[in-house]
C-alpha cells in the first residue's frame, strides 16, 4: 500500500478482525494516540525489536542489511530516535566501520527521503567537495564560475564552518544571501547554469543533518556516514561528474597520504554504484591554501584574484587544477589542457561576469569589488623575533588564532600571513596580521602565538630524546 | 586549594598578572558568564582537551587513568555532559570494555562522588543483590528480616522494575512508602537494624543515575559500569560484606554459565581492592523465581511465606539458601548450618516481626496480611489444550505477558502461574491466571500467547532441519 508521498503505508480502519496486508493495535493504545478513522499512518518498528536492535548489531560488528539501514535512515526521518540512539549508532560505526555495500544502502536510503534536483536543457551537471578545515581554502568561490563559464551546469551547496574559521557560506555570505530555498535554489540554477548556497537551507539529504549535529557533539565524523552523505547530496542535487578534493598531510583531516588514497577508492566504488562518475585528487593539506583567512578576509583575496588583482598563488594554481581536470573528466579538454583552458576563462574575466551574474540572482549586489569589503577594525602585527627561514605553517594552528580573532561569528575578523613556507624572514619582518573587532579579542588571538603557535622558523634540531620517558 | 565542600577548586579574583596556582580569564569571557568576585569556581576541562577526548580514547580501546575516570564522573556530576556524550561512553565500553583498575577507578570515584552512611553500634554490615530482571524474584523482602533478626546491619536500597513486571521498590510499595529520604532511610536503619528503600530518592551513588537512564535508551548496559554501579553503592552504604546472585541460563541476563562465573571473580576482586567482601551465588535464572508476577501478587506471595501459609517452594528455597551462606559468609553459622539457621527464624515468625517492625519504621501498616492484599477485577484462566508436560516456563515472556496486563503501573494486575517446569498437566487444567484492571489490558496479556508464549509443552523434536536456509 502506498501513501500519497509514494512511501509504503496504511491507512486507519476498525474491524473486528485482521486479515493479511492489515495490522492490528488494541483499542485502549488508540485512543492514546490522537489518530483518526481513514488517517494514513506509517508503521516504524520499535524498542529492541527495532533501532535499538540495529544499533547492537552494529556494537556486534554484524553487517547491516538494507532494511535495517533503510530503517535506520527512517527513524531519523520522522523524528522518533533520540540523541543517545544517535550518538550510539555513530560511536559504533566509528569503532566497528561499515562495509562498501552498507555504506552505499545508506546513501541510497538518504537519496530516497531526500528532495531531488531536476534541472532543465541538456548541459551536464557537475560538482567539487572538499574535505574541509583547511585554511582559507577558498577554491569554490573561484572554480564554479569557472566551470560554469565553460558550459556546465554546477548546483553547489555548502557548509558554514564547524572548527575553522570559515566556510564556504561563511565567506560567500560577505557578498550575497546564501540561505536559499530548494526552489530559489533551482530557479538560480536555471537562470544562471550555477548556485552556490547554504546546503542547509536548500535540504539536499537533510535527513543526515539531525545525524551530524549530535556525532559533532562527541567530535566524531565516521568517515563512512561522511561518504554516503557527502555522495547522496551530489546525487539528489542531479549531478553526473563530481571532483573530490582530499587534502592530506600534518594538521589536516587525513594525515597520511594512504588514507586519503583509501578514501579515493572508496568514493569513487560507492559513487559508480550510485550512478556517479566520481573523481579525487588528494591535495597538501598541511599548510594553509590563501594568505588570508577570516570570512571577509578570504572573500577578498577571492575576489581579488577574480578582478585579476595579485592573490596567494598556492590558492589561485589549486582552483584552477582543479578546475581544469573536471573539464578534461567531462571531456571538455584533452588530457593535460584543462588548466590553460581554466586559466584562460580566469584572466579573460569570464569567470568574474559569471560570479556577478550567481550572486546577483541569489540577491546580492554584483557591483561587488575586493576593495568595497571592509575589515575589522582593531590590528596587530606579529614580527619575526630573529632572522631565518620559516620552518611550517600550521593550517590548524593560524584556524585557531582566527577563530580566536573572533571568525566566523565576527565576518571582517581573521588573520593575515605575510609570509609562506620556506620564506627567508629578517627579524621584525611582518609575520602575521590579525584583525579583530575589540581588544580583547586581539589579545587573545595574540596570546595564541604561546600556547598553539601558527608559524614555527627552521630549526637543525626538531626533539632530543635523552632516555626513556617515565 | 579546596573549596568548601572539599573539593578542589578557585576562588574568582581579578588581578593584572596570571601567578602560579593561577587560572587565567580574559575580561571579555568573564562578562559573558555571571561570576562575581571573590566566588568559588571549579575548572573542569571542556571540548577536546576534556570529556570528549576521553570518550574518544575509550573508542581507540585505551586503558583509561584514574584522572581520566575522574573527570568523567565528575562531568556527570556537574551535569555538563549531553546525553549524546553519555550514550557515546556507553557504547564504547559496551564495545571495547575495560579493564579491572578502570572499573575500580570508577567505583572508586563514584564513592568520592556519594552521600556515605555511617552506622552507629557495632554490628557488622551486610548486603545483597540480585542482577535483575527474573520473573518473581522476589527474595528481598525475605531475607532483609532473616539477616537482620540474626543480627546484621542491612541497609537495603533497591530499585524500580525496567524491563521486568516488578522490581522490589513496585513490589513493596503495596505495603510500605520506599520514597524515603537519605536521612529517613539512615533512620529507620538506626531504629530497626535494616531498611527497604528505593535507591534513587536515598540517592547513593546517585551519579550514576544520569548515565544509567541514557544507556537504558539505548538499552545497552555494559558490564564494567553496573560492577562499579552496584559495588560503590554498596560501599557507600557502609557495607562490609554483599552476597551478591547472579541467575543464569536461556532468557536471563547471564545466559552462559561461565559469563556468569567471570563476573563473580570481578565482583569479588574489584570488591576487595575496595575493602568490601564479595561472595557471589550462580543461580537457575531459566525460569520465573515464585508464582506470582506483578506488585502486588508478588507482595502477596512474600507475606504467606513470612505468615507460614504455603508458597512458591523455589523462592522460599532462595530466600533461605542465600540467606544462610550470608550468615556462613559472616561467621554467624557454620558452614553448611547457615540455611537451617535462616529457616528458623522464618518459621518462628520473627522474621514475620522484623519485617512488620520495618515497614511501621518506614511509615507502612504493621497489621498488613497476605489476605489483606487487593488483586485486579478481571481475570482470565488459561487452560490447558492437551494433556502432556510442561517443558518451559519462559521468565521472560510471562515478564512481557504481566506487563502486557498492566504491571508494574498498574499494581494489581499480572499473572499467577499455576504449573510448574515439570509438572503432568491434563487438557482443561488452568495453567496460566490474568489478572488486569480492564478487558483491553486483559485481552492484550491474552494475545501475548500466541506471539512470545510464556509456556511450552514437551516435544520430542525441537527443530527439523531438512537443508540450507537460504
């Protein structure tokens, strides 16, 4: 039996007698519930001989079946697990890890009670993720106008930060309205080929959001819900080519090289089970992308390199790789000529027309310039101490002294490296600029540099290990 | 430095420099809460530094140190951890386990964390406890007036059934308040040698609560916490020597006899390391303990035992053979006298005394009498279908038909069991007897024989197997 929203259901009769295809419920349970005679209801198994069930077989290491996951994904579409149930099934997927196929039935089972894109004419539908908290990585902001100048249609939806100092909504918000609905969403996407928009408000797969929230909480993101989710989203956004962006190294998500390989494989297996062509590249994620860093601060510097203004090299070659091997997987370049082909769409101001164009029909203002953004007004600025070569930059590190600045809550507040790696300094050089919007939080980005410091010099002798630790 | 209540802890002053035994704040942070100088604060590490990381090492299956134990029970204690932290650890444990000084470093911090009692005189203190959830198993209200004619201190506090039709506190609520304060309880204590009370408005222990009511959701119950649970209770009771039984077999708790011996060496170790004598029984938890399910027709069957009349021979038995290894355990009989000893004091009727002199002590009627006890309106007889054997008497499932019938919420209602494992029975015989406050509840508890029957017949062939299940 189907429901109007097409979900197996039932519909409320009395009888005094149950026959096959019907379910019974006592007369006293009903008139506890406030359900009326013809009423569609749905039925979720309950207590041990539901979830909770679920949940302990995951404790137990078994392999979940696509009802149980189906299940699973439906309790949490109609509200009815609490937060221990999902705090629970998220730590016992973070111990005993998922299998390829459970982790595809979950994707698939967030397409199915997720909101599904359908997009006009015959461009095909393109997307980029990048797995987040690096530094001013910046990149989308400068890769959708860029696909989407070469003939692609490219739905993006973000995120705001979580422990960085900015996320893409964060920094795009500086020049216009990100909360868009799912069908303001869409008419953009027909209007101008592209949106870049708050993906919460949009509700592509928000059936994971409620998941999200809570494992957050206890700071664990099993890396298998991460998959079906982020795979989902693109899915039920109508893409067919997706870009995933793994940066790897010291500070960031996937410190070691094979994990981030590992994780390519699995994205791109459970991604052609899913009907999507998807691609990695695994980036350096061990130093910041982008000189600046901060809502504003970034949305500068972006707009600065799309007005064809000088901006952090490293964050300009990452959009435009990137940029130009989607165009070479969708076979808009020959292999080897997508970043000139990108390039060339950057400096000819194609890119900057089209990113006026987005935010223009998302609301804002396209007469948009990098020297119309302000910034906070309180500044300090950190100098070298000695003459010498900078040693790392840690991407986590200068986060926290943004945040510590007051990012993302205060939009013009962040910081400002005047140096890279393996830049020769001469002692009180310009190091690091933080900008805040009092002085206390001045001082506390500035008390940073003695507990969690963002920038160390070269140093011939890293530890000196004189015997055993007691 | 400590603060009033003893523990470790600041008190707010403003100053220009940070000094040793020092904590700083800026000024900003300090306006935003509402500490006024001169108060006292405690500093408990937050985010990742704290709680979440411990939660997270537990998830790796690190030894935890007693300082990380420490913090976490005094996270509970403060109440700053969300359900979502609580069901995290709980799963974690539930998965990785933890070793012997883990667990005894949570029972020891518990007690830090517990109200203690203190008794006056000099007799020795003793306990006992039942692991839950076997139909019947009603030996408390036995015993507490047997050990305590014969001498001991028994400072009992019990608990609310969970998933079972009656836990003692249900039970004993027919006769007596058990809502009784810590103080009130330590009374009665003072007054009569023992006490039957529940346990969470006497409150020892009592940070444990929060954890248990969240890992119930969940329905997960890791071995690890109920030892430090039940141990450091004990302990706080003032306790010097706890008896504790541990039912095994199909349908309980403990279903392999050597899970069931493994706990007890746990018990008693980690009692030891904290100062308390641990013995353990393994008991038959295969079927229901006594005849009668439910508050009140347990309640009833305890009080013809105590006033002579027949009942259940299996719960007398365990009344009396628990209670007498106690008074072995304890020096108050020879090994191998002990249950004669504790038969005496039953048959005499002092224990009958006694446990009148409690309950009066607690604010119950001492007049009360097994005949007195009122029993729900409707009832149904099952019957026998054939003449043959009975097999199994399913503890669990007569569990799920009382509750079925209203119990524990509605106090009279249950099942009277007129047959035990063994027993010929002929066609028409009654086996089972309902009793409810209602015809639905009544039909409910009917129905429940045909999905989770609480009785089976000899069958010569269980199962036939003809091949591969597919």
């Amino acid at each position: 039996m189907k429901t109007e929203d097409g979900k197996t259901g039932f519909r409320l009769i009395t009888s005094t007698s149950i026959n096959t295809g019907m379910a019974g419920v006592s007369p006293e349970k009903l008139i506890e519930t406030d359900l009326k005679e013809g009423q569609e209801i749905k039925l979720i198994a309950s207590g041990e001989e539901g979830v909770t069930r679920i949940i302990r077989r995951k404790m137990k290491k078994r392999t979940l079946t696509e009802t149980e996951i189906e299940t699973f994904i439906s309790a949490l579409d109609y509200g009815i697990l609490t937060n221990s149930h999902i705090a629970a099934f998220g730590t016992a997927i973070e111990i005993n890890g998922m299998h390829e196929k459970e982790i595809t039935a979950v994707a698939e089972s967030i397409i199915r009670h997720s909101k599904i894109m359908t997009h006009k004419g015959k461009e095909m539908v393109v997307d980029k993720h990048s797995i987040g908290g690096i530094a001013g990585n910046r990149i989308t902001p400068l890769m959708i106008p860029i696909i989407s100048s070469a003939g692609f249609k490219i739905p993006k939806v973000s995120t705001r930060a979580i422990t960085s100092p900015a996320g893409t909504v964060d920094a795009l918000e500086v020049v216009c309205p990100m909360d868009l609905t799912f069908e303001e969403a869409l008419d953009v996407v027909d209007q101008t080929g592209a949106c870049m928009v708050n993906g919460e408000t949009v509700g592509l797969g928000a059936v994971m959001d409620k998941f999200l929230s809570v494992v957050k909480q206890i700071k664990v993101d099993p890396k298998e819900m991460m998959i079906a989710s982020i795979l989902a989203k693109k899915k039920a956004a109508g893409s067919q080519f997706v870009m995933i962006d793994l940066p790897t190294g010291r500070g960031s998500k996937l410190p070691l090289r094979e994990d981030a390989r590992r994780l390519a494989y699995d994205f791109s297996s459970i991604g052609n089970k899913l009907g999507l062509k998807v691609e990695c590249i695994i980036s350096p994620g061990d130093k910041p992308i982008g000189n600046m860093i901060g809502p504003a601060l970034e949305m500068t510097e972006v707009l600065r390199i799309l007005q064809g203004e000088r901006g952090s090299l490293s964050l300009v070659r990452k959009a435009l790789s990137m940029s130009g091997l989607i165009l070479e997987g969708c076979g808009a370049a020959n292999r080897g000529e997508g970043y000139e082909i990108a390039s060339q769409i950057l400096s000819s101001g194609k890119a900057f027309n089209k990113f006026k164009e987005i935010i223009e029909a998302q609301g804002g203002d396209p007469s948009v310039s990098w020297d119309s953004i302000p910034v906070a007004p309180y500044s300090h600025i950190i100098k070298a101490e000695r003459s010498d070569i900078v040693y790392t930059l840690d991407s986590e590190n200068i986060g926290i002294m943004a945040r510590a600045a007051g990012a993302p809550h205060d939009k013009m507040a962040g910081v400002i490296l005047h140096v890279d790696r393996g830049d020769e300094i001469k002692k009180g050089d310009p190091i690091i600029e933080i900008r805040a919007h009092s002085e206390g939080k001045l001082s506390d980005a500035i008390a940073i540099m003695q507990t969690t410091p963002p920038i160390t010099l070269e140093r011939s002798v890293l530890e000196h290990i004189t015997g055993m630790q007691s």
